[in-house]
C-alpha cells in the first residue's frame, strides 16, 4: 500500500524539481486518492525519477521536443518479456525502429484505450514513416492479460501493435526498470478490481536509446511530431 513508502528517503524532493509534464500526469492517476494526495503524488514523482536533460540529443536535435526529453537516462535500458504471439522479446530485437512503450492493462477504463488510440492516430499522421515504429504495451495485470487477451486487445487499435506480458515477477523486474509504479485496487464486487498504474509513455530511438517521457494526454498531434524528429522526417 502507499502508507509503507516514505518520504524521508527522497529528502527534499518537490514538484519543482521535476518536469511539469511528468507532474501533470501524476497528478491526474493520483487525483482519487483524495486526502494525502499531494504526499502520494511525491512518492509516485520520486519513483518515476525522470529528470529533463538540456542541450542538444545524440542525433544534434536543438529544437524541444513536444515530450519531455530524457536523453541519458540511467534506467529503462532492457527488457526480457513474451509477446501476444508467445515470442520471448527483448528491447534490442527492436534496433532500427522507433520503440512507443506504454505500460497498462486491458481492462483499464479510460487512460489504456485513450492512449492506445492516439499512438494509432500519430503513425497514421506518419504516413509511411510508420513501418519504422513499434508500439509495444507492456501489461500490469499479467494474471488476466493472457497473451490471448492482449492480442485481441491491442490489435483492436493497430494490428502492428504488440503486447508483451509474463510472470507477475518479469513484469514486477521490468516495471522496477523502468520506474513505473502499479497497484492493485479492489473493485466494488468481491474479487473484482483493477490497477492503478503510471501513464506516462517512455519513447526510443532508433538506436534503442531511451529519449522521451510522453505524459498521458499529450495528443496525437504532439507524438506523430516527435517521433518524426527521431525518425528523421520532422
């Protein structure tokens, strides 16, 4: 639960000290929580960890990106995880493509599916730019996203999308990678619940370096940019 986490092991982080973009979407999945919630939505902050990094990237990009650079990052490096159609995939089968990685469940209400739609909408904004980019959804609830179920799931959106999933721990270990938090949330009819999960998305370049920290509801518009930028075509 959130009470076992504690702020003194973040010293005197604040908001300010983090990318406006990431506090938005903090904000916004911790808004329910109600009372405490500025305290919950520091731990979740100091969890994620992302910091923007200024100058210019690797490929001598000087104009910002739309999404918030986190060029250099120390964290989302790799992944061992099996696809919809049973593949065991890593991060490197993917070198030579812009990688979209969004962590979510199927089940999710309103961020999952909004998200998913604007990552089709931006590669169909891309023409055909677009067959150097992958989607991949990582699922946080591994116990009812059988590979089955994500496949039918992400197809539904764009039938090059992948989803990955695995054990409760492979998903726990590649969630601790890439700093993203999730949590069960009992529903309101016994047994049935759903996940509270962070709803930023971590962009890749071509090279299979960790560049961007899309926060949820940035718009097609904004993620068909910066992908093209990456890409080489923006």
């Amino acid at each position: 639960m959130w009470r076992r986490f504690s702020l003194r092991a973040f010293g005197n982080l604040g908001e300010a000290s983090l990318p406006r973009a990431l506090v938005a979407s903090a904000r916004l999945r911790m808004a329910r929580f109600g009372a405490g919630s500025r305290r919950r939505l520091l731990i979740m902050l100091a969890l994620c960890g992302v910091v923007s990094l200024a100058g210019c990237g690797p490929n001598g990009e000087t104009e910002p990106f739309e999404s918030t650079d986190i060029t250099g990052a120390d964290f989302g490096r790799q992944f061992e995880l099996v696809d919809h159609h049973g593949t065991v995939r890593h991060l490197a089968d993917f070198r030579g493509k812009v990688v979209v990685l969004f962590f979510g469940f199927t089940h999710c209400p309103d961020v999952c599916p909004t998200t998913l739609a604007e990552f089709n909408a931006a590669l169909q904004q891309l023409g055909d730019a677009a067959k150097r980019v992958q989607v991949l959804f990582v699922t946080v609830d591994p116990e009812r996203d059988t590979p089955e179920v994500l496949g039918a799931y992400v197809t539904a959106f764009n039938t090059d999308f992948l989803g990955l999933t695995g054990t409760p721990e492979q998903i726990a270990k590649v969630a601790r990678e890439f700093k993203v938090i999730y949590q069960k949330a009992e529903g309101s009819q016994p047994g049935s619940y759903s996940v509270d999960h962070s709803a930023g998305t971590f962009v890749f370049d071509e090279q299979g370096r960790l560049r961007l920290y899309a926060s949820y509801g940035l718009g097609s518009e904004a993620i068909a940019k910066d992908i093209g930028r990456l890409l080489g075509t923006g």
